[in-house]
C-alpha cells in the first residue's frame, strides 16, 4: 500500500540561512550556488519563463517572479522602495517557494533577502568566469550599499580577485563595507572618484541603488579588456550605464525580454545584438575572444536564479538538519473533508439535529 | 525622532485560522467575511486589477493572484490538481501575503485553503443577496466534496437557507457532509440524481471538481425564479453548465476578462452579455429584477476576495492574538548593512588583514 504523501512546508528562516553561512562557510555556499545556478542554466529549455509580475506605486514596486520546470516550480516575492532606507527599512525584502509541480504543494518556504544577495553575486561570479579575462585580480565596486560584500567576496572567491578598488558617494557605506571585510585577504582600496577606481580594474562592478537613469560608467572610463558586471541597472528607469558603453561592449544578458525592458539595455533600439549567458555556458555562443574585447553582463536578476538559490539553500538545510515544519497547508486524513478542521464548532448549534431526509421518500409521498 | 519601523511578518496557520472559527463561532466569520468582501467591491476602481498568473503542467496547474491598492498588496499562491485526491492529497491547497505598498513590507502571511473554502461561500453568499429569491429557502447543492460544508452554512447562516438537497456521484462525499452537518440546524435531503435534487430548488449550487467540460445542468433542470451558483467551474477546460442554461439567465461574474477566460462563460461568444457583480452591489446595476428571472452567478474566484479573505484573518487574528512572528525579513539597524548578517563567518580567515590603501596613495607614488 501506498504511504499516503506528507503535506509539509519547511520553513527557512533569516537565522537558518545564516547559520548555513556560518556552518558551511560563504566560500563552499558560493561555490555550491554558482554550481546550481550553472546546472540550472544549461537545462535553459526545460523551464517555462515568463515576465515577472509587478504592481507599482508610487514609492516603490512589489514583484512576483515564477519560473518551472516538469519537476519543480518557483517563485520569489520581491519588493523595490529606493526611499526605504529613509526610514531605516532595506530597499529590498524577499521571500519565496519552491512547489512541488505534480502535486502543488508548496514544500519548501525560504527567506530570499539574504539568499538574493548571495544569488546575485554568485550569478555576475558566473558570468565574469565566462566573461572576465582569467588573470583578472582587480575589480573596482561602485556602490557600497547592501550587495556590495556579497559582490567583492564573490569575485574574491570563485575569480581569485585580490584588490577591490572602493567607490560610493556615501562614504559612510565604504567605511561599513571596509568594516565587514577586514578580516578577509582582500585588499581595499578607497578612491575618491569613479574614474579613480576604475582606472586599471580588470573588472568594474557598478551596483548603486538610485532609482535613476544615471551615467555611473561612460565610455572614457572604459578601457580595453574589462568586463563589466552591471547590477545596479534593474528596472525601468533605473540604469548605471552610458549608452556609449554598451555600444562599446559584447553585450550578454540573462533573459533577453526581461534585460530589454529592466536593464542597461533599455536604452538601446530593439535590434542591438547581446547574446544570452545559457549559450555561452552551453558553448553555443564564444563568451570573451580575446584579451582585448570589452565584455559587459547587463544582470537584472532574473527568476532562474531564485529557483537555483532555493534549490540550494533547500538541499542544504537538509543536510544540516535546519529549518523548520510550518503548516501553511493543512494535513486531511479524507482530501474531500476540509470541514473536518472546524468541525467541533458545528457542535455550537443547540437545536437538535433532523436526520437526513432520502429524496427517494419524498418522491413516494 | 521617528521610531525604527519593525520588519515583521505575522504568520497564521492551519490551526490559527481553526481557532478564530471556534472561537467567533462559523456564522460571525460568514458574516463578517462577507462584510470585508462587499467593502472591497464597492471600492473596485481602487485596485490595480490583472490577471492570475499560471505554469500549466501534465496533472494541474500553479497559480499567483495578485491584487493591490494604494495601502495593501495581496497575493494568493494556489494550485489546482484535480488528481490529487487519488493519492490522498487535496486537490487545491494555498496561502498568501498581505504586504504594506508604501515600503514593501510583507507583514501577514496565512494559510489560505481553509481561508479560500470560507470566502468562496461567503462570495457565493454575497452574491445570492443580491441575485436570489429574497424567499428562498432550499437549496440544491450539487458536488459534496471539500467546498460543499462551506457553502451549505454560508447559505444557512446569510440567506436563512433550512434545506439543503445533496447530490454527487460518490455517495461517500455525501456522507461525510450529512456527518459534518448534522449537528446543524440544516435539513439534509439525499437525492438519486440531479434532476430530483434541482427540482423545486430556489438556489442551485454546482461545485463540482472533475477537470472536465461537464454540463451537470442542462437547461431542462432550469425552473423560473431559480438562481444559480456555479462554482466549479473556474479554469479552462473545466465548466459545468450547459450553454443553454446561460442563455436563459441573467448572468453575473466577479472579474469579466478573468471569468470570459476560466467561467462557464468560456463557451459563449465573446459578446455575450455579462455585469459585473460590482455594479450590482454599488447599485449602478440591477441584481435579480422580478421572482421569475433566472439569475446565474459564474463564480471563478477573485483575487479580490482573497484580499478581503486575508484582511479578515489579519484583523481577527489581531483582535483574539493568535498568530506568530516568523523571520521572513531580516531586521537591520543599517539597511545598507545586509552583511552584517552573517558577519561572524568572515572572521574564518586567519590571514593578517591589511589596511585599506588609498587611491591617493597610490596616485602619489
């Protein structure tokens, strides 16, 4: 006989991913993530995409993004508020699920806060593998805000950058950021201009949070044989790039409808050629052809990622034996008796209870 | 100065929602659902409607139904597996989010099945106190599976409903539902077919779950003064009624676009003529115009209900304190400051940190 299937939502908290963090260590999480995500990236076809959903106001906006394949789906919860931090609130806060597709139940419910950050680095650490010129070991970081650790550590560990070459225009987030990272091997270097810090980088990460169309990176910071990780250009509106730097670059993306409407390249007519980062890991498509080329991964983040991140951070919960059962969906003995929950309250009622009438009685009276 | 505002996440399960039931007693929840709903509908124009977005797979079907106005966020994860219940599972499970819009803010998360069984009666409720027979005191219910408790009490305890004629193919489901009710005040009538249950009735509800384009009623079951409530059918490909018995009526709908898609109005040509159940109920419409119209509701689901559903739980969760505060967001004293999180594991390294360099520095050499 078969064993009736248990409907159980592990629950993963802020603190569970942190503990794997500190379990594991950030190293072993990004290279295990960077892992997943290319596993997932190379089975590109299986998985039904769409455009995230987004309602937006006035302030900010509140997104879903759902992806699947035969086996599993996914979706995250994420918001954008840039005027967040006023009020001492993250500009961004997520969460998200991991479903069973055969049967629908949600198995697994994780904090995604702290998971996209990691994600998102392990995600430009991808493509700067494929991207960046191997003996790169500099990379400038313009914007010191929430990501900017996760980015330097990220390239510190799966590209062996050495020096991270600082810029933000709020030193307050350079000094936390030197804070957080002084006891790692990474060399910081504190520069007092964008184009101070991107002098001589082998990569420049652009990260900055205004909800603008800025120019962080013009074509004169440009120079032969970088790569540039574009992060920070993620919505309509909201870029880091000048248009000028993009005609310079070999353009890849990770979804290209979604980079066409969210990224850097939504300044760009329709026809500007970018090539999607799933061929260049498939070896369909030349990722950097020389030592010359300026390369640009143009990253909005994209639902693929999510589902790689929890697929991750599930497998390791389970392995650590973290998290925990929530009943977000309730176990019934009979599927057709929902009411079964509640029902000692029908118990309320004091009349006596008729006893079911047949309509075959009725009919013969 | 303005306090810190908290990142909290209250989360209501399975035996929360059971326990506000026991508590306030089933027809206080009815009846205040059904308030919360007719609120929410006579703010139509407030919301920034869409439609629910869906992964299709072999066996069923995932779901996100998001809604928002300019206060609150609402989205409900729902699946739809028609063939669950062969492997003992239900065949639609869910929960949702109530976010704060102005920073994103994802402050209630609940259970939503128990929750979704409750607002669909008491939607069907709301919408017979416009459209049915203000008489009526029987009612047919055909389809005796999970929702059918839910819409027996609804129609007993919101429009004075004292019998109730049962039918559905699997006798089983009947008797669990005579069980579950008979400590109510309700008079249960078995029937052999739908025809004898239908027969007389002032309402007629179908709620049906076979994944089928069904036509459970056809337009020879139809008496004058009739009102029905289609519930089951609500995805394509999965209707109960026969055209003709739309033809006949008068019909009402939640969400048009949604409903020209997923009701049993998927069948009719796109001008058939429809209102909206808003309109009715802002009085820009009629409901039911005299004792012998028939009147039809084909009931889909709304995400809008499900935004009253959760603002409900939300309140009376708060009213009796029930619920718990579950990590899903991490609380920073710094938002620039997400590292600080797992800040520890970077002490791992036991190399000697250097000082940061200066651009200066180095521009001096």
């Amino acid at each position: 006989m078969k064993l009736p299937q248990l409907v159980q939502t592990q629950f993963l908290s802020v603190q569970d991913v942190a503990s794997i963090i500190h379990k594991i260590g950030l190293k072993t999480v990004f290279t295990r993530m960077a892992e997943y995500i290319r596993e997932d990236y190379l089975r590109w076809h299986d998985f039904e995409k769409c455009a995230r959903v987004a309602n937006h106001s006035k302030d900010g906006v509140i997104e879903l993004m759902p992806i699947s394949d035969a086996k599993s789906y996914a979706f995250k919860y994420v918001n954008g508020h840039p005027k967040n931090t006023i009020n001492g609130l993250p500009c961004v806060m997520a969460f998200g699920v991991l479903a069973d597709v055969a049967t629908g139940i949600p198995e697994f419910l994780s904090e995604l806060t702290l998971s996209t950050a990691l994600r998102t680095a392990a995600m430009s650490a991808v493509a700067a593998q494929e991207l960046a010129r191997p003996d790169s070991k500099t990379m400038a970081l313009i914007g010191n805000g929430a990501q900017s650790e996760f980015q330097a550590l990220a390239f510190h560990y799966l590209l062996g950058i050495e020096e991270i070459r600082l810029f933000d225009t709020d030193p307050k987030a350079t000094e936390k950021l030197i804070a957080n990272l002084k006891s790692t091997a990474l060399r910081l270097t504190v520069c007092s201009s964008i184009a101070e810090a991107v002098r001589g980088a082998d990569i420049v990460t652009t990260v900055t949070a205004d909800k603008t169309n800025a120019a962080i990176l013009t074509a004169g910071h440009i120079e032969p044989g970088m790569h540039i990780n574009g992060v920070g250009g993620d919505c309509p509106g909201k870029t880091e790039l000048h248009a000028d730097v993009l005609h310079r670059s070999e353009v890849f993306v990770e979804y290209e409808p979604q980079t066409r409407i969210e990224g850097d390249l939504q300044h760009l007519p329709a026809d500007f050629e970018v090539t999607e980062l799933w061929q260049v890991l498939a070896r369909q498509a030349p990722g950097r052809r020389d030592a010359d080329q300026i390369t640009l991964f143009d990253s909005v983040g994209f639902a693929l990622q999510d589902y790689s991140a929890l697929r991750f951070m599930r497998d390791a919960a389970r392995e650590l034996g973290l998290g925990q059962v929530v009943s977000l969906i309730p176990e019934l003995v009979n599927p057709k008796d929902l009411f079964v929950l509640i029902h000692p309250e029908t118990q309320e009622t004091t009349e006596p209870s008729p006893r079911p009438n047949f309509c075959a009685i009725l009919a013969a009276v």
